[in-house]
C-alpha cells in the first residue's frame, strides 16, 4: 500500500517534517487513520484527494488547531503534539487557510504585520510608551512587510482594509502573512480554490518563486491537478483518512488505488485484489487525472 | 492632497502627527484645552472634569471590547474598585492622589486579571453575563464592609497633594490675571492623565499588543495560527483595561469628592460606558475621546432642549440625559454604526474631494 518513493537528492537528508501513525477521530468519525509521511527540506509536497479525505485535517493537526489521538508529529524532530498553535508558528511553521482567513477590520499592511507578530520582542508595556526600541522594532519589521508586498505585488492595496479586496487579492495577502514569518515551512490550504485560469498561473508562479527564490519547504493542498502534477515534487494521496499511495506525480497519476478513489471502481471495493479493475481504469484515468482541461473539479470542504 | 508630504522613511509613515493639517490641528486643540477653563462659565469646567473622566473611562473600555472585541459589562466595577481606592488610601491613610491613582488602577487591574480567565472559555454574551456578576459581588463586598468603605453612608474622598498634606483646591493660585481654584486645577490635572492615557492607547493599537488584540477580535483561530498568544492577549487587555477604569474611578472620586455605592456604581454605568463607546466608534481610540465627550456634553444640551417640552419636562434632569442618550445611541446604531468617528470620516473626505461628490 505504501508506495515510498522520493526524488533521489532527499536521500540520506534529515526530513523536516515527520507524520507517524497519526491517527485523528471526533467521536466515531475518523478523520485520518494511520497516515504516516516525511517532508525534506526544499521539498515540495502535496498531499491529494477527494473531499473529507482528511487534508485539511492534516494540515490542523500540523499547527495544532486538532490533536491526534494516537501517533506523532514531529518538526526538526522535535515533537509537535500537546504545543498550542502560537508555540508552533514560534518554532517556523506558518499557514495560508482554505477559507480566506484573514482579519478584515485590519488593513492589509496590518494583516501582513500580525505575520510578523513572533518575530516581536517587544511587550504591551514598551509598546504603549513607544519610545527607542518598540518604534526601532516597528520600522525594522515594517522593511521586511514591505519586501512582501512587493514580492507579491501587494503595493496598491497597502491600506486597504483586506474585507474591502477581491477574494484573489485577498488570497496573495494570506500567502502574504504566511511568508511574511519567513517560515521554514509552508502549509498552503488550496491557494488556487475559486480562482480562474490566469490566477491559478499566478499563484504556481508564487509558490514556484517562494520554493526557487525564498526556499522554503511546503506542503500544498489543492484540487487543482494541473497546479499538483506540474509544481509537486512528491505527492501523498488520501482517501477517507487513509494514505492510499506516495510519490513522484507521474508515479501517482497511474496508481489503480488513485484511479479507484478519484474515479470510482465498479468491483472489489475494499479489497487489495483490484488489479483488474485497475488496470482497465488506468487508461481511463491517467487522461483525466493532471489534465488541465479536465480537471477533477471538486472544490468544497475537505 | 498636496500637504500630506511623500514619506520616504518608514519612521515617517508612522508618526502620528505627519502631515500639516494635523500638526495645526493638534497646536489648535491644544490651545483650546488650555484656554477653555478661563473663557467659559465654572460650572462648564465641572462638566468638562466628569468629561474627562468618561473619556479615560471609555478608552478603557475600549481597549478591552473595542480592540479586543471581550464584551464587558463590568466596568462600573472597575470604577467601583477605583473611586473606593482613592477615598480609602486618601480619607484613613492620607496618600496623596498621585499615588492613589495608580494604586487604584493596579487593585482595578488585579480583579480584572482574576476575571479575565472567565473570558478564556466564554465568548460574547457569556461573557457580559459573568462580567455583569463582577458589578454586583463588588457592590456587595463594598456594602460588607462599611468600617473601611462607609457603607450605605458614603465616604469622603480627599485629594491631597502630599502625604496627610495640603488639598487639591485648599489654596487658590494666582498666574498673572488668571485664577486657578479647586475645579481649575482638577481640570489641568485631569488633562495631563487623559492625554497620557489618549497616548497610551494610540500606541498600544499602532503596535504588535494592539494588532494582536485585533487579530482577537475579529479571527481567533487565524490569530493563533499566526503566532498570537491568544489567552495571554485577553489577559492583557482585561488587565490594561481595568487599570485604566480604576484610574477613572479614581478620578470620578476627586470631582464628586464625596461618593456612594450604588448609584453611581451599577449596571447603568456598565452600559452607559458601552454606549459611549458605540457613540464614540467601536475600535478606535478617538471614537472613545469623542464618545466620553458627547456623553457628558448631552446632559446639559438635553435638560435645555427637552426642558420647555410637554411631559419630557416633568422628567428629572438625569432622566431627560438617558433619554436623549439613547435615542442618540439608537439612531448612530441605525445610521452609522462607525459612531462619531465614521461621520468625521465622512466629513474629511467630503472636504478632500472637494469640489467634486466622491
């Protein structure tokens, strides 16, 4: 079932991000059963499937907003589990949501300030008085902000409250707080959900430059196979919680067990012996699966 | 606008005051402030004092339900906590008023501290709820203990300048033609603990603690994903908030130099300061400023309008105040939920689109 296969330069390389058996149930629900994946640095990583295949999930139980019932996550292995989510930004781990989450009352210069929030020595002590070194600590974060924006054309919208910008604009500015901790690695929750063609090219060209230029690691979660198969290094396949295969794209693309999950089978499901079925589906799949003209268009919750 | 000078330095862009209608702004109400007591009648410098002190009241209020969105209908209770500080240390102890001020805001600050892991768990109205319990069990305890607070028969509440010293008032001072009596020198004192409170608050909400507070408000979880102590943020802005409404407290204390328990101290207060903040413009600390103002400035306005009217007339004049207030407050709630703020928003860019609508 665990089909690991890497790009060869991760080999003998400390992988930066661990899942190991990490199990996550609400009540009788399970969410994510048993998956185990590593992340390299440098590495992009997607993680695929059909909706309520548990991503999302992944991506909470990461930064702490759920905590797994069984198993262990770990971060330059360090152990993750039990940390409150502020703890695991601290250590370098920051996030875009799929819904847009960003505070709308604030502008977006603001918006990408509380990225910069644990980067901050100061307190609400210093920070009242604003003498010296709280104002000096303002202007030296307010020059990284700025190198943000103008890594993603943000300029014009500067002062604008973010509940005032159009929902793609309002997306750059999350990828925007995200990147703004100079994280060293990246949850990206469907950066490229409800966007047209021309702003799902943009938005592979930012994660193409935060990957070459910033190098920062990321997992990415998206719908979109055109954006997973053309970007990802690797990609991990959930299905109702399970990881149901791992590896290259191409790799994954003619995976019988993906087919099955994105497509359906019409015999055996369930069973391990669906080689037949598989099969005959590959030739089906492997045209609808990564092809941008038609995608596997399903854009809700997950 | 050409007089808003193009920043080229990221300090620039952040100071309060950059562009040159807000320098002459600031000079003009600054010449206002000082010349006001000697051009208007005294009793004017009476209501200007309890404006003051709403405004410090408010902007604490502010900092807890405005930026960090915590609804508080605990308030008077801080005051509460305040005001009996001040006439405790100043009646049997003799502290001079510029140690009970801050005194009373540090024993205000504590209760809000030990209140305000109630708001770890509970949100919106939960939270008033419980915050409306404070009102009452520190009313109680004030009532349990009348050989230190006077019980139902009040405390005197003294402002000495120095330790079982002279008062506040006891000497009247003569600058050059112009005379500073009792109400005269409480104004100026209360300018400067208004202003430095006004500055405190501005800086608090164009810093990392005033972001994090709104990131609170408006996204909890986002909050926490991006790094932001959200547990540890609430506590600050309980107990920020609360050694600003101990230090009003306190001062309310000096103008009405005598004070009971209930009222002024109970849940008409509570809402009165969250009405002065829906005024004023939630989530800003001019609409605070402006807030506190209009409140106390509405009492004298409504016993003359409303005072020659049939049956609004036979009203008590702080009867006639509430309900001036709230149809004021109603009306903003319908009309500009911004409060005062949001209409000088409008007024400025009127002005700057001028000639032209929009």
């Amino acid at each position: 079932m665990d089909t690991t296969a890497r790009s060869g330069d991760d080999q003998g390389r400390a992988p930066l991000v661990t899942f190991e058996d990490v199990t996550l149930s609400f009540e009788g629900l399970v969410a994510i059963d048993d998956v185990s994946f590593e992340v390299y640095p440098g590495q992009l990583f997607a993680i695929i499937g059909p909706n309520g295949a548990g991503k999302t999930s992944t991506f909470n139980c990461i930064s702490g907003v759920y905590h797994p019932s069984a198993g262990r996550i770990t971060f330059e292995g360090r152990d993750l589990l039990g940390l409150p989510p502020h703890a695991i930004t601290e250590l370098g781990i920051a996030r875009t949501f799929q819904n847009v989450e960003l505070f709308p009352m604030l502008t977006t210069l603001d918006n990408l300030l509380v990225g910069r929030h644990v980067h901050y020595r100061s307190n609400w002590l210093r920070d009242g008085i604003w003498l010296g070194r709280a104002r000096r600590e303002e202007v030296a974060h307010r020059g990284r902000v700025e190198e943000i924006i103008d890594f993603l054309d943000l300029e014009s919208f500067r002062d604008k409250p973010a509940s005032f910008l159009p929902y793609g604009v309002q997306k750059r500015i999350e990828l925007g707080r995200a990147l703004v901790m100079d994280p060293k690695l990246l949850l990206l929750d469907e950066p490229a959900a409800g966007m047209n063609l021309e702003e799902t090219e943009d938005v592979a060209r930012y994660i193409l430059d935060v990957k070459e230029e910033l190098g920062i690691t990321q997992i990415l979660v998206e719908h979109d196979m055109g954006v997973v198969m053309d970007l990802a290094d690797e990609v991990a396949v959930l299905d109702f919680g399970r990881k149901i295969a791992q590896g290259r794209p191409a790799e994954v693309q003619s995976h019988p067990e993906v087919i099955r999950a994105y497509l359906g089978a019409s015999t055996d499901v369930g069973g391990d012996g669906g080689a037949a079925a598989g099969g005959d589906a590959a030739r089906t799949g492997e045209a609808a699966i990564g092809d941008t003209t038609d995608r596997v268009t399903d854009g809700g919750a997950s | 606008m050409p007089t808003t000078p193009l920043s080229v330095r990221y300090e620039d862009d952040l100071r309060l005051f950059a562009s040159v209608w807000r320098r002459i702004g600031i000079v003009l109400l600054a010449v206002g402030v000082v010349a006001f007591p000697f051009v208007v009648d005294g009793r004017w410098v009476m209501t200007a004092n309890f404006a003051l002190v709403a405004v410090v009241g408010a902007v604490g209020l502010m900092i807890l339900t405005g930026f960090t969105g915590q609804i508080s209908l605990g308030h008077a209770a801080f005051l509460a906590i305040g005001a009996y500080t001040a006439a405790v240390t100043g009646d049997t102890f003799g502290l001079p008023f510029w140690l009970s001020i801050p005194l009373g805001g540090a024993l205000a600050a504590l209760v809000g501290l030990a209140v305000g892991p109630f708001a770890l768990r509970l949100r919106g109205l939960y939270l008033a709820i419980v915050t409306l319990g404070l009102v009452f069990i520190v009313n109680h305890l004030l009532r349990a203990f009348p050989e230190v607070t006077g019980g139902l028969s009040g405390i005197r509440v003294p402002m000495l300048w120095w330790f079982d010293g002279p008062r506040v008032g006891d000497a009247t001072w003569e600058l050059g033609p112009l005379t500073l009596a009792s109400r005269e020198q409480l104004y100026f004192l209360f300018v400067l603990i208004t202003v430095g409170v006004v500055l405190f608050a501005t800086n608090l909400r164009r810093s990392r603690t005033g972001r994090a507070m709104n990131a609170v408000r408006d996204r909890d979880v986002a909050a926490a994903v991006m790094g932001v102590n959200v547990a540890r943020t609430k506590l600050e802005a309980f107990g920020i908030s609360s050694f600003i409404a101990g230090m009003a407290g306190a001062m309310f204390g000096y103008v009405q130099t005598f004070i009971t328990i209930d009222p002024p101290f109970n849940l008409i207060m509570s809402i009165e300061y969250i009405a002065m903040i829906v005024l004023g413009g939630v989530g800003t600390v001019v609409g605070a400023v402006l807030g506190g103002l209009a409140f106390v400035a509405i009492g004298p306005i409504a016993e003359h309008l409303l005072g020659g009217l049939p049956l609004l007339s036979e009203l008590s004049s702080s009867q006639q105040q509430r309900l001036m207030f709230a149809v004021i407050v109603g009306a903003f709630l319908l009309l500009e939920p911004l409060g005062l703020y949001g209409v000088w928003i409008r007024i400025k860019i009127y002005f700057m689109a001028w000639p032209f609508r929009y």
